[in-house]
C-alpha cells in the first residue's frame, strides 16, 4: 500500500547522527512575524496545530469505499499556503488551504486527503480576475511532445534542455508529453494562464498584496452556481514521502534571545517557501554563528527535516552542510541537486568493479558468433556537437525497387549492466541521467557513458538494432531486430547534418567535416542523410496526418565563459530538420520495440503512455480561447495540432501570439509515464495521446535512461538471447513509478539550473531588452511571454510610474488601461491599453536579493529595443512549425 521511499539518501546528508533521539523543542517556536504561534504555548500539554495521521488501516479501508482520496501534493510557488491533488474524475483540482490542512506534506509527496463538509468548500467569485484555481502547474509536456533526442543531444554534455517537446529539448529522443514552468490563473472565471519563471519559489519582491478574492463561504452553498464552487480537502495520510526532505536556505538566530530554544537552536529559512522553517542544533551550526550570525547572512546551507511534532509550527532538521556563497553557481547547482534528491556522489568501488577492469576493453570472439556483423556498413552518429555519450546510430543502404534498407542501432548497455549487480542496483536508483547547464550528472559510470558504450567513431560497438526496408515514402515492408556489432564511420553534430541537408548538391570541403573512416567517404555519408532527410519528411507528415501533435515551446541555450564558467550570452535553441530527422527514426524504432515486446510479453511489458489532457483544465482553455476569438479544435490530439498549424499568420505579430498560444496548450497537458502492460486492465489507457499511438516505449537512450534498459532486457527475451527478466508485474511497476519520480525530478533540475543560469545573465549582463507579448491580465498585473528569452513574468503595476491604471472588462475580455507619468512637464500623460495578445517592451534587471531579477514595463515610444527575432534571438520561429 505504501511504497518504501525507493531512493537513495545521498552523500553527507544521509541519516542525521542521532536522528531517532532527538525530541522536538519544547515550546512553539516564535519567530520574527510569527505572531500567531507566540499564543500558541500553554503550561503542561501543549495543544496540537496539526491532526494526528489516520492510522493504515483507516487509510487502506477509507480509499477502498471512495470517502478517502489520494493524490501528488502540489504546493502553489508563489502562494504556499495554496496547495492541491488532482481530482480522480479529471476535473477541477481539490484545494488544500493553508499549512494546518496540509498536515506536514511537502510538495510531491503522495497524500491521503478527506474531503471537507460542502460549507468549508472554496468559493470561486466568477467576477474576480485574480483567483489561481489550480494552483501553479509545473507544466509537464512529455518529451514526444516537444521535441527530443535532438535537443536533449543537442546540448548534451553541456546545456541539454528540457523534455522532448519538452522531453526533446531536457533531454529525449522522441517527442512526448508538454511542459513549462507555469501557474494556472483564471481569466474571466476561466482559468487565466499566467507563467511565472520558478526562481526557486519565492513570491515576488515587491509584489503588490492584493486582497485575495477567493473567499470562503458564508452564504448557502445552495444560492450559488455549481461552478463557483472548488472541492477543499485536508491531508490526513502521506502514503508516500517523495518529497527528499532536504532545502537550501539561509540560517538566523532565534528573535526571543531569553527564550530556552534561543540556547539551544538557530532558525533555518528555506529558500523555498514550501518547504517549513526548521529548528537546528546550535551544535551543528558554525562554532562563531552566536557570535557573528551576520557573517553567514549570505551563506547558503543544506538542510534535511529529521522530524515535525503536532505541536510545532516548524519542523526539526539537521544542517547537512554548508554549500556556499549564494548566487555563485556550484552552491546553487549542489542546492538544487539535494533538494531534488539527485545522487550526485562518485560511484562506489563496488560498482566500479562490476566494469571490465583489462583496459583497453575490446568485445570477446565469441560475441561476433551471436551477433549481425555491421562493422562495414555505413552507419554513423548525429548528436550535438559537444556530446560525449551517443546513445544510437542510424545507417541508411539503397535496396532493389528503389527502397531503403534503414538501421537504427542503439548502444548495448544491459550487455555491461549485469541484472542484480551493484553497478543494475545504482543505475536503477538513479533511473536517469540528470542534464545541467554546466555538466552532466550521468546514471552509469563515465567508463560506460562515454566510452565502452558510447558508439564513438571508428571503434567496434556492440548494439542493439532494428532494421526496416522503408519504400521512399516511410512505409514499412519489413522489420529485424536483433543484436549486432557496428563501426560508426563518422561522428557528425546537427550542423553537420544540417549542412547536408541544406546544401544537397553541394560538395562539402573535408574541413567542414570530421574525419571519416578510410573504408567509407563523405560523400556516402552525405547520401545517407540525405535520403534519411526524405524519408523522415514523410513519416514526420504522415504522423501528423495520423493525428499526432507537438508543441514547440522556445528553450534557451548558453554561451559560457571557458575561464569562469558563467554564461556569456543566451539564445533560443534552434530545432531545425537535422534534429527532426534523428527524432523520427528514434520513434519509429520506440514504437516498432513497444510493439514487439507487448506481443511476446502482454503482461510483463514496459510501455510509456501519455493521458488526455486535463478535462477542466482543457474546457478552461476552450472557454479562453472562444472568449478571445481563436477557432480552436480541441477534440483530439491531431485536431490542436492542426489548429496551431493553420489558425496563425507567418508575421512577426502571429508567430509571437502562437508561441502565447502553445504555452497555454502545454498547461493541461499531462506527464507521459512509464507503466507496466500487466498492471493496467484498460488497454485503452496505454494509448499515447500526442504521439496519438496504441503502444509506445523507450528503447533509444539506454546510457541515460534505466527505462531503456529494462526495454532492452525485455526485447532480448523477446528473440531468444536470454531468459525473461524474473519480475512480476507489480515490481515491474514499482521500477515503472521509480523511472517517472526521477524524470520528473531531473527535468525539474534542468529547469531551475536554466533559470540558475538565466538569472545569472541577467545580472551580469543586463539589463535586458525584449518584446514580449502578454498572456494574462490581472486587477493589478499582467503576465507577459518574454520572446527573445523563452521566459514568463509578472509586471505588477505598483512597480511602474504611473499615475494610475485602472482594470475593466471589455465583453469578456480582462483589460488594464495604464496611465504614464510624463516624463516632462510639458508632456501630457501616455496612455497604454495591455489586454491579452498585447505586444510590448519589457526590460529584464537584477534585483538585490541573490538571483532574483525583475520585468519592468518599457514607457511607450521608447527607442532602442531590438526585434526579437534578430539573429540574438536565434531562429526564425517559422522554421519550427511543421
């Protein structure tokens, strides 16, 4: 019923010392502006703030009969006393208000709740504009949504980004769910979607307060329309602490310096405001802190939650270690890690010693007997130019009848991963291979990564291969799998490929290359591609004529200092045919690999599926866009994708208000998960909406994802080379549910270390300048996408010099009129109409606070922004969209 929390406790944060002998501190801890808690002490028995858990049982029984519901806690970033669990039927979420009614969990952890009495639901004023229903969606596109193994690869080693479509840009081979960092506001009583760049989930500095509209009821419920009405809850079980229980933060004296606890303990702030303050040891804090606290007043430390008692506001932790000056990027990359439970630690001796130890390592006789020797065909590589594990290699021969014989050869990883060794267990916890900015964080040993198993020029590699003979428009008339050998001839990036493809007659001079194997020439390897490039055109056209969809969301990629490491500069990661061209034969071989081990193995299969959007979340969205005019097809994956395609001009004004338009659409999307085919009776459910395919699964990057090499496992059974891998269907779905967590987690990492980066740039480079287009509008503010970086952010008006702005609504479309200060005297003052789809001037600066930065609103008229889609702004956006 209760999973074990299935992950490692990493590094020197493992179990604190005496962690089981330490008894919460006596008294409520008071501190600077928590008023309420100083009422809060009473002699003898002091009086619980939280309830006691329900018992399993109660929990066990109470789920059974429907009166108990359980669900992934999400703690709203910019409001943290919001939280939510996603309603079981699809509609709106459950609201959870404030800290007593969350009992304890912290955000993704899994939660029993019980609904509260109708009386104590919240009530939803339809006339407000400022209510965030939702609370704030990490948006979760699924790699085969966004656009993967390209963009993944195209960073690789060195700033991948996220998911394909998203996943494609974090880090994927096939295009997947949706994603973002985001936060759902209603508009109009619909959902109004804003965006907030996740900085660490902290409220804005300086962000008006604005009286919350959301009241609670004290009417009859029975007077007010179903609508307005959202389902509350409190938590009363955590089946599951997914949460690692580790922060970042900053420490301070306690404020009552008479008080027992100020000798005893220092305050620990987090710098995620969902996650509690946290009582330390004095002991374990700096041996000077007493003394001089202000010297550690910008020092950020680790903190683990040991234990929080009933009758605490705060919880009692362990200080872990000090990473740091805040703001440099190591300690906030380490902070982020541990708060996310990503084992960064050097691999054990025992599992180094599970790795072939004769060095050079070369693949014994007896292999070449069992395999498919392609050592002299033409196979080669496409991944970014600084990548140091290439997963696959694609091979591409002419045939009779004017067909291809195409190859998709995927490195053998679980040929060096024996099942049950130290080196299965590690690669298993850590599930995937977590991508930086700055580096890699890589779930198997560099040895593997990078050469045994990376498919590196010019070397004999054991692969795992599926063979087709395509006709030149993509239709299959057969398909092999089987174990091979292969000798890659070249290793060529995207720009190389892309080269090819764009210059098609063109020789290319051996400089612009690398080198290629004597056996094979470039201009073969140039040929290959380009017959990859025409026959991936057609599958890529066919699929979406098949109903699928992508939503290409602007990632960005950056430019470092070699000497110091910070980012130089910044600009959209450009997804261009290359990148699509290796994206369509990795789904291609998912999708034939899904195919095949579901048949040979119908129960014991691992299978990704990816569920229909959120159906309140999508009727929100409908209701917006009706509101706004935009003829939008919501009735199927392949339907949105065929509104994005046609609904939107190729004018500068067009392609931003699309780029609006797929953030939005990416909101109700949700996360493509790994499932075992035994555990789900409904075949219907293993559908892959974006995709719009029955059965999919990830076979293509077996040296970053564990999932792949189960899959890998489990297609070797499927032919015959070994025995059925001995797991039955609920462990193989534990692995499954393990596999999801640790991507869900990295692909957050990669968004904070983005953001890390981002804010970085902003402050030693900026201010910035950019057009943006607004997404939302608010009473007092309004959401903007900021185009040149991919960024979304709140402009509040309090912040901007004007004399006055003033909220109204036209039909039912949410409008601020802003009314400048002059900047003379004998100016008249501007005025400035900001409603959805609005283009404006934003400017992008530093705030004090560490790696906080802002967007101000640029006056009217003002002179010197650049187009955002210059050549800083890297890509013509028209080039994207299919």
């Amino acid at each position: 019923m209760s999973h074990p929390d299935y992950r490692l406790n990493l590094r020197p944060l493992g179990t604190p010392r005496g962690a089981s002998s330490l008894a919460g501190p006596r008294g409520v801890g008071a501190s600077p502006g928590d008023k309420k808690s100083k009422s809060k002490t009473t002699r003898g028995k002091k009086k619980s703030i939280f309830e006691t858990y329900l018992s399993k049982e109660d929990v066990s029984e109470g789920l059974k009969r429907g009166t108990l519901i359980q669900g992934v806690l999400r703690i709203n970033p910019k409001k943290f006393h919001e939280a939510f669990i996603p309603s079981p039927d699809g509609d709106r979420d459950i609201f959870i208000d404030g800290v007593v009614a969350r009992n304890r969990a912290l955000n993704g952890d899994l939660v029993v709740v019980n609904l509260l009495p109708e009386e104590q639901w919240k009530v939803i004023k339809p006339e407000s504009n400022d209510k965030e229903t939702e609370g704030a969606y990490e948006s979760d596109l699924p790699e085969e949504l966004c656009g993967s193994h390209l963009l993944q690869q195209s960073l690789k080693g060195y700033n991948d980004s996220p998911d394909v479509i998203i996943e494609a840009q974090f880090d994927d081979s096939d295009s997947e769910d949706g994603h973002g960092n985001m936060q759902n506001a209603l508009v109009d009583g619909v959902k109004k979607l804003s965006v907030c760049v996740h900085e660490k989930g902290k409220e804005d500095a300086g962000a008006p307060v604005t009286k919350d509209e959301n009241t609670f009821m004290s009417q009859d419920t029975r007077a007010l329309p179903e609508k307005s009405l959202q389902r509350s809850a409190k938590v009363v079980y955590i089946l599951e602490k997914k949460h690692s229980r580790a922060a970042t933060g900053f420490l301070k004296l306690l404020a009552d310096k008479n008080s027992e606890l100020f000798r005893k303990y220092a305050l620990f702030s987090p710098s995620d405001h969902r996650v509690p303050r946290i009582y330390v040891p004095l002991k374990d804090c700096p041996r000077d802190f007493v003394t001089r606290p202000k010297d550690y007043a910008n020092t950020l430390f680790i903190c683990r939650i040991v234990d929080w008692k009933e009758d605490s506001n705060f919880a009692l932790g362990q200080l872990a270690k000090s990473l740091g000056q805040a703001g440099e990027i190591e300690p906030e990359t380490e902070g982020i890690l541990t708060e996310y439970g990503v084992d960064f630690s050097d691999f054990s001796s025992e599992v180094l010693e599970c790795l072939p130890q004769d060095l050079p390592w070369t693949i014994p006789p007896e292999e070449f007997s069992k395999r498919r020797d392609l050592r002299k065909d033409c196979v080669f590589t496409i991944d970014p130019s600084t990548a140091r594990d290439l997963d696959d290699a694609l091979s591409c021969k002419p045939v009779a009848d004017g067909n291809f014989e195409v190859g998709v050869h995927i490195a053998d990883v679980s040929y060096f991963v024996p099942e049950g060794s130290s080196l299965d267990k590690v690669a298993a916890e850590r599930a995937t291979s977590v991508y930086l900015v700055q580096k890699v964080v890589p779930m198997l040993p560099r040895l593997l990564c990078e050469e045994l198993c990376s498919l590196n020029p010019m070397t004999d590699k054991l692969t795992f291969s599926v063979i087709w003979t395509l006709t030149p428009k993509g239709k299959i008339l057969s398909e092999w799998f089987g174990q091979t050998v292969i000798r890659s001839c070249t290793k060529l990036s995207y720009e190389h490929a892309q080269s090819m493809i764009e210059g098609p007659t063109r020789k290319i001079p051996e400089e612009e290359l690398p080198p290629v194997s004597p056996e094979h020439t470039s201009e073969e390897v140039h040929r290959a591609v380009l017959n990859l490039h025409r026959i991936a055109k057609e599958l890529r056209q066919q699929r979406f004529v098949d109903g699928a969809l992508r939503l290409d969301q602007l990632k960005l990629a950056f430019t470092l200092d070699h000497e110091t490491g910070l980012p130089q500069g910044c600009h959209i990661y450009e997804y261009r045919d290359s990148n699509k061209l290796v994206e369509e034969f990795m789904l291609l071989a998912n999708m034939a690999v899904a195919r095949k081990i579901h048949c040979a193995f119908p129960e014991r299969a691992l299978l990704r599926r990816h569920p229909p959007p959120q159906t309140k979340m999508l009727n929100d969205l409908v209701e917006f866009c009706d509101q706004m005019g935009l003829p939008m097809d919501f009735s199927s994956a392949g339907a949105l994708n065929k509104s994005l395609m046609e609904t939107f001009g190729d004018d500068k004004y067009s392609l931003a208000r699309k780029e609006v338009l797929t953030n939005m659409c990416s909101r109700p999307m949700q996360m493509a998960l790994y499932f075992c085919s035994g555990v789900l009776q409904d075949q219907a459910q293993f559908r892959h909406y974006a995709l719009n395919v029955p059965l999919y699964t990830h076979f293509t990057s077996p040296i970053r994802r564990f999932a792949d090499v189960l899959v890998h496992r489990l297609l070797a059974a499927t032919l015959g080379y070994r025995e059925l891998p001995d797991v039955e269907p609920e462990a193989l779905q534990k692995q499954a549910d393990h596999c999801n967590d640790r991507r869900m987690a990295s692909k957050r990492v990669q968004e904070l270390s983005t953001s890390l980066f981002f804010a970085i740039l902003v402050k030693e480079s900026g201010p910035l300048e950019s057009e943006a287009m607004v997404m939302g509008v608010l009473s007092q503010a309004f959401d903007v996408l900021v185009l040149r970086y991919g960024v979304q952010k709140r402009i509040y008006c309090n912040a901007l010099p004007l004399q006055s702005y003033r909220f109204q609504k036209v039909g039912k479309k949410p409008e601020l009129t802003l009314v400048w200060e002059p900047e003379d005297a004998e100016q008249g003052p501007a005025q400035q109409v900001v409603s959805i789809f609005s283009l404006v001037e934003v400017v992008l600066r530093a705030e004090a606070t560490a790696l906080k930065y802002s967007a101000i609103l640029k006056r009217p008229g003002t002179e010197g922004l650049l187009d955002w889609q210059d050549e800083q702004g890297g890509r013509d956006l028209a080039e994207e969209q299919d």
